[in-house]
C-alpha cells in the first residue's frame, strides 16, 4: 500500500498523538526510529534504559501530523516505578488539562522474554489501571524482537500473551488490538491503526483532573502502592529472620556468619527506607509544588494589598485636602454635576436636603454676624451670601445620612474601600480623618 509519509509535519494537516509504552528493553526506541525515520533516537543494545524523559517525536504520515511520544520504561534502571508513573501521570494530567488527547497508545512487549512475571506483569497491571476499560479500545499490544528468538518459541510466547486473562487476554477481549512489530513497514502500519481512532480520556487524566484526586488514591498508584506495601511487610519479615540469625552466630561466636548476616541486614535496611521512600513519594503528589505556587501566590496578593492601600491613603488625603478646601456652594456644584446619574427620587431628596442645609447655614452666618463672633464671605453671583470655606462637610454628612453609598459615589463623593483597619466612623471620617474640619 501507498503511503504519504514526510520527515516533516504538513501546515494544516491534522494532529494524531500516540504514547509509546512498556518496560525497559521492549523496544520503544527502535519502533519509534522505525516509525518516525529519525535517526536522533538512541537505541539501547542491553537493560540500560535509553529513555529517562518524555520526548515527542514529529512526522507526516497518511494525511496526519503525527506526535509519537515516547516514555521512560515502567522498570526503568535510573528511576522507581513509583517516579515513572508520576513522571507519565503528570504528563498526561497537563495535556488533558491543556485540551490535548490521545489518539491511542502503542505497548510494546518483547517476545526475548521467557515468561510474563515480576516487574512486567506488574507493570502491565499498572498499565491497565491508568488506562481504565474504554480506552483499551485505542491501545495496540504489539510484540517485538521476533527475529531474536526461535520461530516456534515467539509463537508460543505470542499465543500465551493472547490466551492468558492476565497477560493481554482481557484487554485484546475488551477491544485492544495485537500486532507483530518487525520491520518499518509494520510500525507505519500500526500507526495507520490509530490515527483515525477517536481521541479517548484515560482513567488515571479522568481521577487527576475531574476528580481531583491525589496520584496515590488513582487506580494505577493504588497498584504502585499494593506492590510497595508486599516488598514492605516481605522485607520486614526477612530482616527478622536475620536479625534472629545475626543473634544466634553471636551467642555461638561465629565471627563469619555474623559478617555475613550484617551485610545482608544493611541490605535490607537499605531496601526497606527505598520502599518507604517511594511510599512517601507516591503520597507527595507534587503537593510541595502547589504550596510553594499557593505561597507564593499570597506573597504576591500581599504585595498587591500593599501597594492598593498605599495609593488608596495616597488617594484619600488627596481628597482630603481638596474637599476641605470646598464651601457648600462648591460642595453643591460638585453633587448636581452628576445629579443626572441618580434615580428621580433620590435627586428630589438631593435637592430637598441641599435647600433645607443652605438655609440652615444663611441662618447661622447671619447670627454669627449680628452678634459680631463672624464676618462676611462676600455674596455669589445670584446675590446670595457666600458661605465658608470648608462648610461643605455639613452637606457631606447630611446626604451620607439619607443617600445610599453607591449613590454618594455616583454624585462624585469618593468611596474608599480599605482592606481593614479605621475607625469605622463611615465615609465622613474617611474623608475627614476622623476630626473636625476647619470652622
């Protein structure tokens, strides 16, 4: 069959990502060398694991961009299970969380192999946990390094993985598909099987994300966390036996033994804190992280407050200053400039208010001169006498009693809003400072 296959991504073309998964020595790297033509791809010859970081490998192929990402082995030789699950899992949380999806993915399985047990058959139990039921529909179980073992014995192997429920019998049964990985052609052709699938959700994106939880209470750190708990109590019970022993060569005096069972119970101890370590690490979570962001979030939200309140007391003396300055009249000029905000009832008070305080003040000030304690302020144009300066609290405060805040604000009287503190005595003390204004 005719393919369409570029180095290179195509403008406009559409995206297909595929995750390429399995244990160390599978062959993750070799198939995607195949798939991809890229020669940058280090290949591994023995256990060591070629793979520590989650890379994305790009080409064209068949109509598609496509994005083969490549992940660390599940028994890799530079990390614990437990930080390769969390190392995928937080990929995998970040592109859901970034509206990215899986077109499917690719687990590799090399038939050099002689039996599924230990470290694989765990780890291909963590695999189906992360995955969950539906989207095995999506995954492809391929076996490889058919031309490193006998004919006869890869086709038995093949037919144990395909026969055995807890091999690749219950995934192949709910939908996945089983397919030979040998050459180019066959890593294209796997590929093709998955570009056209329908983007799918994971099990272990679905608990990180929509049920918020934390890694260890997923499914697939449920399985980690099984397995860390068995080497746990099995090293326990062994360092008791040693320790038993150790005891026992040292009432006997055997010097030899007694060296013997010390090494081994350093070991032990050794391998009981890396187990307490990975348990620790599961339940981490990347909590540290989030309180380091959430600290310094506060920091930053503090220093936002700061500067907030410094120009609002900035702002507010400001005010201060300028309004003190004012006299009722130009108190008056101020509110009915921006009468026209406020609803018909509310202005009809407004001005109820501003004619009933200038006559109160017109009677005063005339007192004040008749009895020889004040002096004239000239008269405004409209022949009125002119009233002090600073006699613009008396209206302040008196619409303060009858008008809504918002309502003051609307009319130009500024509203200050600080975070805390004050003395609480409403919007003339935050005007006024809380004192008297100027006679």
């Amino acid at each position: 069959m005719k393919s369409d296959f570029s180095p290179t991504t195509v403008p406009g073309a559409p995206w297909a990502f595929i995750a390429v998964m399995g244990v160390t020595g599978a062959g993750k790297s070799t198939f995607i060398q195949w798939a991809s033509g890229s020669a940058e791809i280090q290949i591994g010859h023995d256990l060591e694991s070629c793979t520590s970081d989650i890379t994305g490998y790009t080409f064209h192929f068949n109509g598609y961009n496509i994005n083969l990402v490549d992940t660390p082995g599940f028994n890799d030789t530079h990390k614990s299970e437990t930080e390769v699950l969390q190392d995928i899992a937080t990929w995998l949380k970040e592109t859901y969380e970034g509206d990215t999806r899986l077109n499917g993915i690719i687990y590799l399985h090399s038939l050099g192999n002689v039996r599924m047990e230990g470290s694989a058959l765990r780890n291909l139990k963590m695999f189906r946990q992360l995955c969950g039921k539906e989207p095995l529909k999506n995954v492809i179980l391929a076996t490889t390094f058919w031309t490193e073992v006998a004919k006869d014995d890869a086709m038995r192997r093949e037919e144990q993985l395909r026969a055995t429920p807890e091999f690749w019998g219950d995934m192949l049964d709910r939908g996945s598909t089983m397919k030979r990985l040998v050459d180019r052609s066959s890593a294209l052709e796997i590929v093709g099987l998955l570009v056209k699938k329908p983007q799918i959700t994971l099990q272990i994106q679905h608990e990180l994300v929509e049920d918020n939880k934390s890694l260890v209470d997923t499914a697939a750190g449920q399985a980690v966390n099984e397995e860390l708990m068995r080497l746990q109590q099995k090293h326990e019970q062994d360092l008791k036996r040693v320790q038993k022993e150790l005891h026992e060569a040292l009432e006997e005096k055997d010097h030899e033994l007694q060296s013997i069972l010390e090494q081994q119970e350093k070991r032990l101890d050794k391998e009981m804190d890396k187990v307490r370590k990975e348990q620790e690490q599961l339940r981490y979570d990347r909590r540290a992280e989030r309180r380091k962001i959430e600290s310094d979030f506060g920091l930053q939200m503090h220093q936002m407050r700061e500067e907030y309140e410094r120009r609002a007391l900035a702002e507010k003396k400001a005010t201060q200053a300028m309004l003190q300055q004012l006299n009722f009249d130009q108190a008056v000029a101020l509110v009915r400039a921006n009468e026209g905000k406020i609803p018909v009832r509310e202005r009809e008070e407004l001005e109820s208010k501003i004619a009933e305080l200038s006559q109160e003040l017109n009677k005063m000030a005339a007192e004040r001169v008749d009895s020889g304690n004040g002096k004239k302020h000239g008269k405004n144009e409209d022949g009125t006498e002119r009233k002090k300066k600073g006699s613009s609290r008396y209206l302040f405060r008196a619409l303060e009693v009858v008008l809504p805040v918002t309502t003051m604000a609307l009319l130009g009287v500024p509203i200050f809003s600080p975070f805390g503190g004050g003395s609480g005595g409403g919007l003339m003390d935050m005007i006024f400072g809380g004192g008297e204004p100027p006679a």
